[in-house]
C-alpha cells in the first residue's frame, strides 16, 4: 500500500515517514501541492495523508484539485482548533481527519482503518447480481466502488460510498449518528458533526432535491435511514 505524505515540515516528513514503513507502507512524500500533484499522476498512490496549512498551494486548494479527478482516499493532518478548515475539508471530500499534534500510532491506526473499510466493501457481496445494487435511479457496485444516477456516474469519496452503502444494506433501519460513525469509522470517539457533514455532501450527490430528499432521510431527534426506492 503506498501512501502519499504531503507536509512541508520537513523533520516530521523524515520521522513519520520511517514510522510508515516500519509498518510495511510504500512512502513518498511532497513539500507542496505541485509536487504532490507531480507523484499522483507518475506513481501509483493509494491513500493520501494532507496536510492543510501548505505553502504556495494550500492543502484545501490541493485537494480540491485532487477530487476533480481522482476518489482515492484522503485524512486530512489538521491543527487542533482548526475546525472551519476541517469542516470545509469533508465538505470537499476528505475522508478522515487526525489533528496535530498527534500519536503516530493513532495516525497509522486511522490508515489501516479507512484502508479496512474500503477493503471490506470491496470483498463484500450487497445483491444477489454480483454485488450490483439497483434502488430507484441509483446503481451501486460493491466491487467496483462506483454509483451511477440515470446511468450517469456519480463520484463520490471512499467515505460517502461506505456511508450509502451502509445505509442501503440497512434500508428501511434508522440508524443514529453515533451507530453510522461507529459501522463507517469503526473507532470509539464519535464526532456526530463529521457525520452529518458527509450525508449532507451525500445528498448533494444523490439526491433531486435535497431540502426533500428521496434516498437518503431524517428521522429527527433519531438518526437517518435509507428509503428503499427512493419513493413515498
């Protein structure tokens, strides 16, 4: 698995970079935005770490970018009170988030998480046709990873398709937020706000209309449930 370090604190790079692959992680690493924009289209990259604060290009300016054109799966490195740019960043498609300063095992405990979700879904069979799924105007492909709306394909980041797919294995179900955090990140300290950032970025996806969704709904002061159909 090869990870792409974008940071342009230089002591931290050399440090966490040994720590990744003590763990058996391919690292390479980049100072700025164009440089990682230089390794992604050269090199076979398989999760992104982000920093934010980025001279030049700053770390939201990159990962727009990144998200023009590619889905891989990004955790943002943030500051501590850095909540607008955290927030901004799910908006835009991260993935995950770990704030600095922070514990490298904590770090490599998040990649081996998203990198297990994503693994898991992808072994998983959701429909009796091959792992396609077919509600409404969406089709899912478990294996594939993809979504299409009226055959048109739809992007969506790693963590949004493991949202929609939990949800539509459990339609019909009102799931908390503290349920969907625990079943897509899998980890114990739940952050309901990153989870109603990610169904928000969902709906826009999805959805017609999304001050009156169909797939995706509310079931206020409880949680949210996938509407099978995307009917009534």
């Amino acid at each position: 698995m090869n990870l792409l370090l974008v940071d342009d604190e230089k002591l931290l790079v050399k440090g966490l970079s040994a720590s990744l692959r003590k763990e058996g992680f391919g690292v390479f690493a980049a100072f700025e935005g164009k440089q990682a924009l230089e390794i992604l289209n050269t090199e076979k990259i398989d999760m992104i770490l982000l920093d934010i604060m980025l001279p030049v290009m700053d770390g939201i300016t990159l990962l727009r970018k990144i998200r023009e054109t590619m889905i891989i799966p990004i955790i943002m490195l943030t500051a501590k009170d850095d909540y607008a740019d955290m927030v901004l960043g799910l908006e835009l498609g991260a993935d995950d988030y770990v704030t600095k300063p922070f514990h490298t095992r904590v770090l490599i405990a998040r990649i081996h998480s998203l990198a297990r979700r994503i693994s898991m879904l992808q072994a998983g069979t959701a429909s009796v046709e091959q792992g396609i799924i077919n509600t409404g105007k969406l089709k899912i492909d478990i294996n594939r990873r993809t979504l299409h709306k009226n055959g048109q394909e739809i992007n969506l980041t790693a963590k949004e398709f493991d949202i929609l797919v939990t949800l539509v294995r459990n339609s019909e179900i009102v799931l908390s937020r503290e349920k969907l955090f625990d079943l897509v990140w899998q980890e114990l300290d739940c952050d309901t706000r990153t989870v109603d950032v990610h169904i928000s970025k969902l709906r826009e996806k999805i959805e017609d209309d999304t001050a009156n969704p169909s797939y995706i709904r509310t079931k206020w002061g409880v949680g949210y449930y996938f509407k099978k159909e995307g009917v009534g």
